[in-house]
C-alpha cells in the first residue's frame, strides 16, 4: 500500500467535512482525518529512513525512534521533517486520546494539520527525486542515524 492513500484519504475527508460542518459525526469525522494525516505522514518518514537501508520493521516504539532519528540525522531538512512529524504527532494523540479536547473538533485545526502533513509530504518527494540543494549525502545521513543510534541505544541497523 502507498502511505500517500492515507495522505488523499484525510484530503477526501477534509472536503466532506468542510462541505458540511453541520454533519452528526463531524467531531468523529476531524479526528479521523487528524489520525490519517499523521499516519500518512509517519509512513513517508519510515519509507525514508528505509531508503537509507535501515530495517525498521523490527523497532519498538517507532514513531518516536523516527522522529529522533531524523532529528539526529545531521540534515536540517530532515530536522525540520522530525519537528513537523512531532507536532502531527502531538496532534494525532490529542484527536485519539483525548475526547474531552475539543480543540482537534474544528475545520481550522483540520487545515493545520494537512498544510503540515502536506510540507513533510513536499520535502520527502524532493528528497526521494535528489532535488535537495544540496544534494542528500544518503550514506552520511544514515552513517548519523546510525552513529546516533548506537551511541543512544536506540534499536535501528543497517538491512541485511
């Protein structure tokens, strides 16, 4: 499965919610979109440090092992993609977690999140076509991921 289905899934739903706020599920309907924008987004990232040639199949506590991953990559693109995934994050517990929370019920708060979901998305693509400027040194980046990694014990390797 392509994670950008999950990206175009929240899209979709964001359309519907935007064309009727007055819908009986919407509050339902916001943190749904909220929880796929953030799983798209976190699937992208995943694909990303696989990549590199790390085997993240097999890691506990995924999303934030990839996130400090990235943070620690030595790339200030993929820092900013680290910070971005750590507020979508934030955002996807608040819509998940806590339904006293009415903040993750609005249409505003739907935009924010895919304009966010949409940046991580963007700078992925351009890191996937060799478009960043400058060019993305993959082995440097996973030789910090990877250096980060040990001297942390976090559970990330190189792939067989």
């Amino acid at each position: 499965m392509d994670a950008r289905q999950f990206l175009t899934l929240a899209e979709t739903l964001a359309s519907s919610a935007e064309a009727d706020p007055d819908q009986p599920d919407f509050e339902a309907l916001c943190r749904t979109i909220i929880g796929r924008a953030y799983y798209g987004t976190f699937l992208l990232a995943r694909e990303f440090l696989d990549s590199l040639g790390l085997e993240t199949r097999r890691v506990p506590n995924p999303h934030a092992t990839f996130e400090q991953a990235l943070r620690n990559s030595g790339v200030f693109t993929l820092r900013r993609i680290a910070t971005d995934l750590s507020g979508l994050c934030s955002e996807r517990t608040k819509a998940a977690y806590e339904q006293w929370n009415a903040e993750v019920e609005t249409i505003e708060k739907v935009r924010e999140v895919l304009t966010l979901a949409r940046a991580v998305r963007t700078q992925l693509d351009i890191i996937r076509a060799g478009k960043l400027s400058p060019p993305l040194d993959r082995a440097a980046v996973a030789d910090a991921i990877l250096a980060w990694a040990r001297e942390n014990s976090k559970p990330l390797w190189r792939t067989a």
